[in-house]
C-alpha cells in the first residue's frame, strides 16, 4: 500500500512538472510579435500506407497577420490580413477566402491565434487530455472546448522542448481521421516581415 501511495504522488508531481513547462512556454508567447521558421510538413491519410512529407514556411505579425506556405514554389499557401483568410491551391489555379476567425481557419492559424496567447486563454479553449514525456520533450494530447473547432479539428498534439522553451512539432487529427504533423526548425522571433507577405496574388486564379 506504501509503495502505491509513493507512486501515485511521483505520477502527480510528474503531471504538474509536465505542465509547468507548457506554462512557461504559453508565459512565452506575449513576448512574441512577429514569427518566422522553415517547418516539414507529414500528413498521414486513412487510404495510403505510407505518409506524405513536404517542406514549408509559417510567418505571422501579430495581431491577425499571417502566411502558412506549403512547397517551393507554394503548392498550397494560405494568408491573412487578420480579417479574411485565402487559400490557394496552386495544381487547380483557385482561390477560397473565409473569415479568418472560423474554424476552418484555425488549422492555419492556431499558432497566431488567442488561444495561445496566455495560459488563461488557453484554458479557456482547450482541455487537457494527456501529458508525457518522450526522449526529453514534453508532449501534450489537446481537445478544443469549442465544438465548432472540435468538429473541423477533434485532436491537437503539441510536442515542447523544455530546455529551448519552444515548440518543436504540432500535430493535428482532421474530422476524416487524417493527421498532419508539422515539425519546426531555424526559428526567426521578431524580427521585420513585409507586408507584402501577407497580401496574396490572385491574378490567375478562379475565386471559389
């Protein structure tokens, strides 16, 4: 009985301590005004055996700005002025523009988002389901309290890196069951970003 108490106190204080470091990072983000770094992209779908992986690009200014650029050149690139986001599909020359705040958005977005913005504003929006340490990153399992949000995104993974204090992967479980996991390097904190970045070219492109 003695030894099952000792346990169960050391799996708490292991809890808190997996937390502790998510808060230092959350503590982190006010500081960060603008953001630029080189990502690989896996996505893994029901139908293939084998994932996918691609190279891109995230940037953002806060508040509301940002570009999240698949491919180089861009196979898939989304941008927002903080009020409209447009997503282009460069195989199909098209263009789809919707509210930057909608739950669509929001698997583009959600690093530059509020949700991220504080550790009160992320209490507010997500739920912690499971914490654990893997070879020295501390890894968080994630549902979103908005069931809008929930419907688009059902699952959220954060993988943080206690001693840098940054995040090094995010990993995302779509409503068709597929996951896309982006993994994060050669990070730029604010530092200037032109504006043209975030105002996309539509010339050529049919709007949907």
């Amino acid at each position: 009985m003695r030894h099952s108490i000792i346990f169960v106190v050391f799996s708490l204080a292991t809890l808190r301590a997996d937390n502790a470091v998510l808060d230092a990072w959350l503590k982190r983000q006010p500081s960060i005004q603008s953001l630029d770094i080189t990502f690989t992209q896996e996505r893994k779908l029901p139908a293939l055996k084998e994932p996918t992986s691609a190279n891109g690009r995230l940037s953002f200014v806060k508040p509301g700005k940002f570009r999240w650029q698949l491919g180089e050149p861009a196979e898939t690139l989304a941008v927002s002025d903080g009020q409209t986001l447009t997503l282009i599909e460069s195989a199909q020359k098209t263009a789809q523009q919707i509210s930057a705040d909608s739950p669509q958005a929001a698997r583009f977005s959600l690093l530059s988002g509020k949700a991220f913005e504080s550790p009160e504003a992320f209490q507010s929006a997500f739920e912690i389901i499971e914490s654990r340490v893997t070879s020295g990153i501390s890894q968080y399992t994630l549902k979103a309290k908005d069931r809008r949000m929930r419907s688009q995104v059902p699952w959220i993974f954060l993988d943080i890196d206690p001693v840098k204090n940054e995040l090094t992967a995010l990993e995302l479980e779509l409503q068709d069951k597929s996951r896309v996991r982006t993994i994060f390097r050669n990070s730029h904190i604010n530092t200037p970003l032109p504006d043209s970045l975030f105002k996309p070219n539509l010339a050529g492109l049919t709007l949907k």
